[in-house]
C-alpha cells in the first residue's frame, strides 16, 4: 500500500480549516475498494496525519473519471469532476465538536472502482473544511505518428511510426500486439503491422518502467482497400455477391464485395497477363461467369480471365485490336459498351456510329445497327437498318426474349434514347425517347416494365416506360432519399434483391438504388474524411501545424479548403460562396489558385493566382470576414513588372516579403507586404537577364533564409537551382545534378528541411511519380539524390500525378497533394509508406 501525508491545518478563529487529501491513481489490473483510518481529531498544534491507500484504476482512456464526495450530516453528495489532473472543493458549516466522516468514491465511466473514508473531530471555531484530490502518475501515453487517426492504403503492411512518454520512462510499446523498436528509449518507435481488407483497428499499448499499463494509449483506423479513381461501366456476379467495375485511370477491373465495400484490384499490369489494358470502358459477364471489356485504345474486344485461380486476371483479345487483328468485319474504332447474347457479343461503337455484333468463338463482326457510308470503316459494308444515324452512342442493354428482340442504346450526340430492332438482323432504329442531357448507362427493369438511364448531366437516374415511353425522374437530389450523385454513369440490374447499382464517375462510388423507391446508399467508395467538399483539381498545399491541419488550394474548386490532419475532414475558407473580394475589383474571385503560404501570427494564406496574374491574401480568422480575398499585388496594385503566369510562392515574414516564381517571366521576384503606398510592388530578384544558368519553367521554390538562397525547381531544365538573394539579380547554379540517384523527369514541388543547416531539399516528380531528398550541404554529397518514395519504395496507394508538397519534419513526414489520385497523401520520410489522408 502506497502512503501519503494528509495534513489538516488548524488556523486562527474564523480562519479556514485546509483538509489536504493527495491520492495517486495507478494503472493496474483491476479496481479495489479501501477506508482510511478514523477517530483522529484536530488539536491546537494543527497537525494530524492519516494513510492513504492505494487507489487502484484499470484503462482510463475514453472514460470519465469523476470522485462523489459524502459528509455523513446529511447534506447531498458532491459530484466532482476531475480534469487536468485535480480538482478543489470547500465543505461548508460542519458541525463543531463532532466528528465527521468523510467518503469519497472514485467511479470510472459511472462504474465504481475505489472508495476511500476517514473520521475527523472537529474542534475549535472552524467550520469549513478544504479538499483538494490530485490525480498523478498518469498511465504511460502515446502518439502515433504516421499514419493519422483515420487514413487508407492499398497496402498489405504499415509501419506505424510514434512516440511515447511517462514520468518514470517507458518499458515497453506494443503495436497490436506487436513489440515496437526503438533506438532511443521510446522516444520514438516503429513497428510493422499486417493489414486486412477493410477496416482495422491499431490499438496502441504502453507499460512504464515502474509496471503500470495502458492498453489503449492511442488508436488508429486504417481502411485497406484499392481506389476508385476513375470508374466506367459496372457488372454484377449475382452468385457471388460482388461487382466488378473497369477503372479508366487504373487500367484495372476492380471486384467489389457487395456486403463490405472492400474494394479488391483482380485484372491490370501487375494481376494476370496478356495485353495490359489501356482505356477499358465496358465490361459484361456471361452465364459461364467470363468477363469481357470493351477497350478505347486497343480498339477491341478483351476477355479476362476471373474465374481459375492460376490464370485469374489474364487478358486476350477476342474480337478487333491493333497491328494483330482477331477477327474479320469492320475495325472496331471507338468501342464503349459491350452485352453478351450466348456466344455472340453486342458492342457499341462510338467511332463507327453503329452497334457491332461479334462472335465469341472467331472473333469476326458485322453490322447490327448503324454504321453510316460516311464512316471510312462502313463504306462497302453499307449502313444497316432504318431511322436517324447513331451520332454518340453509349450505353447499350438487351432485351432477347425470342420474339420481339431489340435493344436500347444511349446517345449523347442525340440526347435520346434509341430502341434497335434485331428481329432479322433488320437493325432499324426508332427514337424511344429524347430531351436527355448527356445520357450514359443503361439498365433494363422488366419486373416494372421500363428502361432505366444514367442522366448525368442532370445528376439523375430517369425511368422511360417500355410501352409509352413517358420519362419520369427515379432517383435524384429530390426524389429517393441518401447521397445525391454527381455524375452517374454505368448501370447494372439485380432483380434478385430489386436494386440497381451505379458508378458515380464524380464522386469514384459504388451505388445501391432500391427499386421501389430510388434510395440510394453508397456500396463503395475510397472517401476520406467526411463526404462534402470533395476536391476538384489540387494545386497547392501549406501546413499549419499548431492547428493540426492543412490549407490546399484546388484549381477545380476555384477555391481555399482547410484539411483537418487527423479524420481528413474537409472545409472551405474562401471561394465564390465564401467570403468576399476587396480592392473594388471586378476579379474578386479565384480564376486558377496555385501556390499558397501562410502567415499564421496574422491569420492569413497568401495565394497566387494564375489566371489572374495576380497575389492574394485571405483572412483566415474565424468570425466576420473569414475567406475574404484582398488581392495584394497585381498590375493594379503595386507597381514593378507585372506576374505572367506566377505559380510558386514563399514567404520571408521578418522581411515583409514574398517571394514569387513565375513561369512566364522565366523569373523569381519579391513582392513588398508592408503597409503603406509601396505595398505589392514587385521586384526582380533572378531573371534570365545575366548570363548565368537560365530558367526555362521554373515551377516552385523554397527559401533557406539562414543561407539567403531561394532553391527553384525548374521543370524545363529537370533540376533544382539555388539562386544568392544577396547579390542583385541573384546568380542560378544547379543544386541537383551531382552525385548519384535518379534523373528528375518532371519536378513539379520542393520543400526545404527548416533545420538551421538547411541541408536537405524534398523534391516531387510526376513523370518519376516519387518523392525525392536531395542532399544540400557542401561537400562530397552535395546534390545527390534518393528516391523517398515511389511505386518500388514503400507501400500503399501509389502516386499518379504527385505536384506540390509540405513537410512535417518534427514527425518525419511529408504531406503530398496528387490531382491524379485527387487526395491528400501522407509519407512516412524514413520507410516511405504512404497512406490517403483525404480525399
């Protein structure tokens, strides 16, 4: 039992009696109940002294922690609430000459887990009584590093990275179980974790040297699943509850579990073999279970192999191609959209107007519908079937049933809806219904006797009745319940469970609609954080890490959003709908925001803006006037030559300035940011003016102010050149072509390590699709360069067109903006895994 003084001191009359009662919670393994000592009184020394005991606590993380304190006169209980370790209370007008008994009982979570009484007599005047409970020795904690408290990652591993502390020093850390390295006492640790698909949990537990544990120190969610990126078309395999969907930008036919949403990657460049797809748009299984896929590029017909696990996922082309040409009949030219019919396939064909009708066993095609003498490839062949010409078809669905067989295709070029008799081979087109925008899938609903069609331009699902061929609205913003679409695009039936599902190409998501009523719930998608504001097209990123979020600019959006860092959670500051434009100017909103920097004293982000050639600061204090823009230089505000495509921007606060690199001038300027009538002028501080190494696409910067050198990527050139801002028009020289490591290819964003050496640069390069460090300080080493992460260089969801970047050096980490993955990502810089933070 642990002892500890209490010390109740008697004053003068009408002074305060002090009852002084320290408790030390300790983390053990369960909870206990215990009484101190009675019978004591209060002499005319003031001192007396009783022992404590231990108060036993078990997992304190999450839960309340509260004390009830009972005076045995009768008066309620106090409720204490203990926060930041202690809590203070006065007993008031107890009773002289008596002695009182005093409880307290510890609950956690409402659940008692420790009581402690004790027994004063009152002498003397007073009648008040202090108490003051101090919680110490607190259970060893964590943080975890990388990744954040909710993220995704195609991964199959993790290292999770963090630190851990306690007054008396950490034993151990445990990782899911998992012992942690370290090479510093748990100041930092590492440990490697296997992910399974979906969601997992990474508990963190503590022990410090003197025995006392925390079993959930710190948490974290890692979603592992693959990406929807850019999804096309979509198939049901009823029988195994799944969809698989074609992915345009991963080249990929994607299996998504219908009950989890786990999204899994079954056929690209690294699952199975054969040609690799290029833009596969089309995808239809038939009742043997194969699957085939109309692709865009390779201007064929593609069967992939998805049901015998030693072939799962190769890929050959069945009907069409290019070079080596499988099959006879008109070349395939633009197919999109593909229905099987027993061993014939349907493919839509955007590029010969026309629907072309393969056979599976040789390959050979004809002409079902369509197919106009004006198309090079139909002359000789002769349009088939009656009615208007194909202008854009799209989607296509049949409907065989051995007497009336036709099909339904969608035409964007058309806005209508087209029904194809196949009767005979006859293939005459008659409009079923018009007035579409931008038409795309298509399903058919016999069980309600009606065509279902993707509508995206009006972000709708529309119903055409099979008979009349009225059109009415199924599912949208206001009719059906849940999440509104953005760009509906591919359809797939299952009458079993009278749903239909949907690829939404805006929001990368797997739909389930209800038949009955149009309600749609989200099956699967790869968001992060919470689901509104998603980003259009990211092009600039700044760290205010005190705030634990980031500020990213977004070309698509035309707007500012702030990134919280720990959930991906997204908001925006500053758009057309969101604060206000100043200066009287008629461009008070954002055209093309590129670069930004912060100046957290003064609550504001400085942002550059291409299409207005032109730097703007926006409040970023909440209140009135958050997201205001005031546009701080331009060719109307400030003087010096004018921004021509300005896109990269640091900022020298101690000096008022900002530095700016544009790319049209082929120049790195300073902008004035004081006050007074020479704000926003604008000065050359490096151009192409001297004979030294020139610019040719300077593209971003970073500032060294310890050394007063600028470092500017230059996508022209493939380097990262230092420019003296000590000297007038400052001189350029390569800091990046010594040494070893790979070539830069297309350098786009630099970020300095701000220790005071400023030793190192952070380099991203979309056509490398990596993260680079390259070596800055003198010496052999200088300019050499390594890869920090890439698609052979740490795991999770690889970079596609990585741009801009911002370190976190305190916890080893860099955070990247990607338009192609349009997301937020994490790296860890020491093992280069990355995780989504939002997106």
């Amino acid at each position: 039992m642990f002892q500890k003084i209490i010390r109740i001191l008697q004053k003068r009359p009408s002074a305060l009696m002090a009852l002084f009662i320290t408790t030390f919670l300790l983390l053990a393994s369960c909870g206990q109940n215990g009484s101190g000592p009675s019978g004591g009184s209060i002499g005319p020394d003031g001192d007396f002294s009783v022992d404590i005991p231990k108060a036993v606590l078990e997992n304190t993380t999450g839960l309340a922690l509260t004390a009830i304190l009972t005076v045995d006169d009768g008066r309620p209980p106090v409720e204490l609430t203990i926060t930041g370790g202690e809590v203070n209370t006065v007993v008031n007008n107890l009773s002289l000459g008596k002695t009182h008994t005093f409880t307290i009982k510890y609950l956690l979570g409402g659940v008692l887990f420790a009581s402690w009484t004790t027994s004063v007599e009152v002498t003397g005047q007073q009648t008040d009584v202090s108490f003051s409970i101090e919680k110490l020795n607190l259970s060893p904690t964590a943080t975890v590093r990388f990744p954040t408290k909710k993220s995704l990652t195609n991964g199959k591993t993790l290292t999770v990275t963090g630190t851990a502390s306690d007054a008396d020093g950490i034993e151990e850390v445990w990782v899911n179980g998992g012992l942690a390295n370290t090479t510093d006492a748990f100041k930092t640790w590492t440990v490697p974790v296997d992910l399974s698909p979906g969601k997992n949990i990474i508990d963190i537990k503590t022990k410090d040297k003197s025995g006392h544990m925390n079993p959930k120190a710190e948490t974290v969610e890692v979603t592992r699943s693959e990406l929807l990126i850019d999804p096309k078309q979509v198939a049901l395999d009823i029988n195994n509850n799944r969809a698989y969907v074609v992915d345009d930008s991963l080249d990929a036919i994607l299996a998504v579990d219908l009950v989890t949403g786990v999204r899994t990657i079954v056929s690209d460049a690294t699952h199975g073999s054969g040609i690799n797809f290029k833009s596969p748009m089309g995808i239809a299984l038939d009742t043997n279970g194969d699957v085939y896929v109309t692709d865009n590029d390779w201007k064929a017909l593609i069967k992939v192999d998805l049901k015998n696990t030693e072939t799962l996922g190769n890929r050959d082309i069945v009907s069409g191609g290019i070079g080596t040409i499988k099959g006879t009949g008109p070349l395939l030219a633009n197919p999109v959209s593909v229905a099987i019919e027993g061993g014939n396939a349907y493919v839509v064909d955007r590029g010969l107007k026309a629907l072309i009708l393969s056979n599976l066993s040789n390959g050979n095609r004809t002409v079902a519908s369509g197919c106009p003498n004006s198309i090079t490839a139909c002359p000789g062949l002769g349009s088939r079937g009656s009615g208007a010409d194909f202008e854009i078809p799209f989607g296509l669905v049949l409907n065989i049933d051995g007497s009336n067989n036709r099909a339904f295709v969608t035409d964007i070029g058309r806005d209508e809806l087209i029904e194809v008799n196949l009767n005979g081979g006859s293939g005459d087109r008659t409009t079923k219904a018009g007035g579409f925008n931008n038409p795309l899938g298509i399903a058919l609903d016999l069980v309600n006797n009606r065509v279902l069609v993707a509508n995206s331009g009006d972000k709708k699902i529309l119903a055409v009745d099979l008979d009349g061929g009225a059109v009415t609205a199924f599912s949208d913003g206001s009719t059906g319940s849940g999440t509104p679409f953005i760009k509906p695009l591919g359809l797939a039936l299952d009458p079993i469970k009278n749903r239909l599902f949907v690829t939404d190409d805006g929001l990368d998501a797997l739909f389930a609609l209800e038949l009955a009523n149009g309600d749609r719930s989200i099956i699967s998608d790869s968001a992060t954080g919470t689901a509104t504001n998603f980003f259009g097209q990211l092009s600039g990123i700044a760290l205010d890490l005190p705030g634990n979020r980031a500020f990213v600019v977004d070309n698509g959006l035309k707007g500012l959003l702030s990134v919280d860092l720990l959930n991906g959670d997204r908001a925006i500051i500053s758009n057309l709908n969101n604060g206000s434009g100043t200066n009287g100017d008629e461009n008070n909103f954002f055209v093309t925001p590129r670069g930004i920097a912060l100046d957290l004293t003064n609550r504001l982000a400085y942002v550059i803006d291409e299409g207005l050639d032109a730097l703007l600061s926006v409040n970023l204090a909440e209140g009135v006037g958050k997201g205001d823009r005031t546009i701080v230089s331009d060719i109307n505000n400030g003087g010096g030559t004018a921004f021509n495509i300005p896109l990269g921007i640091a900022l020298d606060l101690g000096n008022s300035k900002a530095f700016v690199i544009d790319e049209g001038l082929d120049a790195l300027l300073s902008v004035n940011l004081a006050e007074g009538v020479s704000k926003g002028d604008r000065t050359i501080v490096s151009d192409n003016s001297d004979p030294f190494t020139t610019f040719i696409s300077p593209r971003g910067l970073g500032l060294d102010l310890n050394r007063n050198l600028a470092f500017v990527i230059d996508d022209g050139r493939d380097e990262l050149l230092s420019v003296d801002l000590s000297v007038s028009n400052g001189s350029r020289e390569p800091a990046s072509n010594g040494g070893p490591g790979p070539a830069l290819i297309n350098p786009l964003g630099v970020a300095l390590d701000p220790n005071p050496k400023g030793s190192r640069a952070y380099i991203i390069d979309e056509g490398l699709n990596a993260l680079l460090s390259v070596d800055l300080a003198d010496g052999l080493t200088k300019g050499n360069r390594r890869i920090i992460s890439n698609i052979d260089s740490g795991v999770g969801t690889h970079f596609m067109n990585p741009s801009g970047l911002a370190l976190d050096i305190a916890n080893n980490r860099a955070f990247v903006i990607d338009p192609g993955l349009n997301a937020l990502s994490l790296v860890e810089l020491e093992s280069g895994d990355r995780v989504i933070v939002s997106r």
